[in-house]
C-alpha cells in the first residue's frame, strides 16, 4: 500500500506531538486549497463527513488503475493479489483498534449497518421482555435498529440519561441494569455534545449485570486511541468516512466467541459454505457477515486513512484538536448570546451552539457566504434535541487539518451574523 504521505506531517524526532505541524497536515488534503464564494475553505464539518488525504485518494486510484478485480473468487493474478491486500486491510484495522485477531473484524459499509448487523444477528437471541439499554445523546443509527427489535421481538428499550452539561450519568444507568438486560448500545463521544462517554464503567457495570455492550465509535477512533481488548468491548462499531477514509466502508468489530454464536445478517456470495436447495451452511466469522461482494476499493482507501492517521499519530491529533477546542470554546463564548451546548468532563472537538433569537439554519446559510462550512440542524439526534428542548443547533466539528485562523474566522463570520440579526 502507499506510504502515508501523513508522515510528512512528522518532524525527525520522537515526540510526535511536539512535531505535529497543521500547515503541513493541510499539503495533505488538496480540498483545501478551495474557496468558496471567492473565500478560502473553512471546513469545520469533519463530524458529518472529513476530508480525504492524497494518501487515500492515490490508494483507490491505484487498485483501479493497476491491479483491480473481484476478491476471494478468482485463480489469477489480480484476484489473488487484491484478496491479500483486502485482507491486510482486516489486518490494519485489527491493530488499529487493538483486536485480539483479524477475524473479529467485519467489514460493513458503514457503522450504521455494523448496528443493524448487531441488532438483527444478536438480537435474533433475544425475545418479548429482554432488556437493550442506549442513550439520551445517541445518533439515529443507534436508536432504530433497537427500535425495529423491539417491534420485532417486543424488547424492552430504556434510556440512559445524562445531565445538562452532557455527562453520562453512571449511578441513573446503573439503576436501569437488570437481570433481563441483554445489551446495552452507547456512543463512545456523542456527534453533538462531543461527550466522552466512561466507557470502562459501563462496560464493567453492564458486564456485572450478564449484558453485553455495543459501542457505536464513529465520532471516538477520530479523536483518539481505541483499544477494544482493554475497554472489554464486545462489539465496536465505525464508520470510514469520518476517519478521512472514503464513504461506503465500515467495521465492526466483535469478540470471537459472540461472533461464532451469530446468525447471518444477509445471505448471497460470500457467506457460504456449501449451498444446496435442501439445506445451506454458512462460513465462519467475519466472513458469515460479508454477504456479497464486498466494498473492495473502499476497504484499501480505509486502509490507507488507518495507515495516514497512525503515521501522525493519535497523541499528536488529540493534542492538536484538545488545544482546537479549548481555544474554540474561549472564541465563541466570548460572542454574546451564544450558548454551548455539551461542557463534559471529557469532551472531544465537538462544539454545537445556539444563537439568541437567530435560526440555526440562518446562522449555516450566513457563515457560509463567509467560506465557512458547519453543520446545523437536529445531527441525526432528535431525542437529544428534544432533551434540551431546541429543534436544531448549529455545529462546528474539527479534524486534524483544522487551524486555530480557521476558528478566528468562524468567530468573525458568527459576529456577523449577530450584526445582521442586530
Ligand atoms: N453514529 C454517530 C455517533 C455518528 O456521528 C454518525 C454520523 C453515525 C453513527 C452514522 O454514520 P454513518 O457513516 O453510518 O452514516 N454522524 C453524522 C453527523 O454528526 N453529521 O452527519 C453525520
């Protein structure tokens, strides 16, 4: 696979963070030499969607370009040949979330369906009564599924609450644990409040109780280390797309012994391990939940983000990113009648706001003409909005290639917003 060419990023020396340079992480990401509306891109939405290095781009044009054809089928050259490099990608995100193997690694198309998959597989395992624990503060992609269970099965789906700040209360979902709870299905970092959820407590909790817990990690393996063997997860979910890899690609990843025990999710090619009109038998996990031919030149570009992402490496980008909020957080409260929304504890560069008697979708329409592009809206979260009683926020998110002049300017564009407003 290509070199990251993220390593330019890192200096000689040993202490990555301490070498972390942004202008040289942004020669990495050619979009954002763009303007917009005559102004230079300030791309503050990396929690909807980031932004793809040259590494990844280079990575999916050169499967195509030289060596492109279907995986785990073929007796030539080029199938053989992509089949190991889809499978070093199985490999890569193993180390990346510290797997105690490579076969415990599912590749989806999304975390959105790692949920799904985990929702129709083991859910298949519980019946009328069992109990599935999430959030106040999760995604949409965390709700549903449990939702489509429970009209399914009849489960019984309780709620998690947090407080106003949006911390996780531990002692409230302690008291929701029961002997009937099966699963419990938390974010690692919310995509709104940026919350850090205590994950080593509610896996602990939740595995005192005999549950299982799902963790949905789309917005968490961006901001830093994930080490699933360590949180004791038994199911970890993300997304590629937010990890500077390209759309359409997923993991999830799961222990092997639940794996083992789980149904299909969908049947086709792939999955099988011998097919006959009487009776049909499925392969062994991962492959048992990679029905059909998978997103193969998807899977090289996520190997190749994994790849860019470890040669910067995650100390230097939480550093980089703590410092991105931290300053962020001082620029915008300085703006009068601004409020945050999300102060946890531990908090991830995720900053949602409202502006006294201004719309959100005003605030993203006007900042905009400015060049600066956030996110507004409910963020796929409505239970959260519901909980803190507005119908929308508007959201800046960082990735690595952000600048503290990037945050300067959101400022800038947000008082103009007031003065039009004014
Ligand atoms: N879970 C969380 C915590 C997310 O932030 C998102 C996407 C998803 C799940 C779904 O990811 P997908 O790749 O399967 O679609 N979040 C956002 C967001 O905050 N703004 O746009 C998408």
């Amino acid at each position: 696979m290509a070199a990251a060419s993220g390593a330019a990023a890192i200096a000689a020396g040993s202490n990555s963070t301490l070498a972390f340079d942004v202008e040289r992480v942004r020669e990495d990401f050619p979009i954002l030499k763009q303007e917009v509306y005559g102004k230079p891109l300030v791309y503050l939405d990396s929690g909807a969607s980031a932004q793809k290095p040259t590494a990844v781009i280079d990575a999916m044009r050169e499967v195509q370009e030289t060596c492109y054809a279907n995986v785990h089928r073929g007796a030539y050259y080029f199938s053989q040949h992509l089949t190991d490099r889809y499978e070093s990608v199985r490999k890569t995100v193993a180390g990346f979330l510290n797997a105690g193997s490579d076969q415990e690694v599912v590749i989806t198309r999304s975390v959105t369906e790692a949920i799904n998959l985990v929702a129709y597989s083991f859910g298949a395992g519980l019946s009328a009564g069992d109990e599935v624990i999430v959030t106040e503060m999760e995604h949409h992609a965390n709700i549903v599924p449990w939702q489509l269970l429970r009209d399914r099965t009849g489960i019984v789906l309780k709620v998690a609450p947090i407080d106003d700040d949006g911390n996780f209360l531990l002692d409230a979902y302690e008291a929701l644990l029961t002997p009937r709870t099966r699963l419990v299905a938390v974010t690692h970092v919310s995509n709104v409040l940026g919350t850090v959820t205590p994950l080593k407590e509610i896996i602990r909790l939740a595995h005192e109780a005999g549950a299982k817990v799902l963790v949905d990690g789309a917005q968490a393996v961006v901001h830093g280390k994930v080490d699933v063997q360590d949180l004791d997860a038994d199911f970890y979910g993300f997304t590629g797309h937010k990890l500077y890899g390209p759309t359409a690609i997923g993991v999830l990843y799961g222990k092997a012994d639940l794996l083992k025990e789980m149904p299909p999710f969908q049947g086709g090619g792939d999955m099988i391990r011998s097919v006959s009109f009487a009776e049909t038998t499925y392969a062994d996990p991962p492959l048992r939940f990679e029905a059909g031919t998978p997103p193969i030149v998807e899977a090289i570009g996520l190997g190749a983000a994994i790849d860019y992402v470890n040669a910067i490496g995650h100390e230097a980008i939480a550093a980089h990113e703590a410092g991105l909020l931290a300053y962020a957080t001082q620029r915008l409260q300085q703006i009068e009648g601004l409020r945050i929304y999300g102060s946890a504890k531990e908090k991830a560069a995720i900053l949602s706001f409202t502006m006294e008697g201004i719309h959100p979708h005003d605030i993203g329409t006007i900042i905009d003409r400015e060049g600066v592009a956030i996110r507004v809206g409910h963020h796929c979260a409505q239970p959260l909005m519901q909980r803190f009683g507005v119908p929308a926020t508007a959201r800046a998110s960082f990735g690595l290639y952000n600048t503290r002049a990037e945050v300067d300017a959101l400022a800038r564009a947000l008082e103009k917003v007031k003065e039009l407003f004014g």
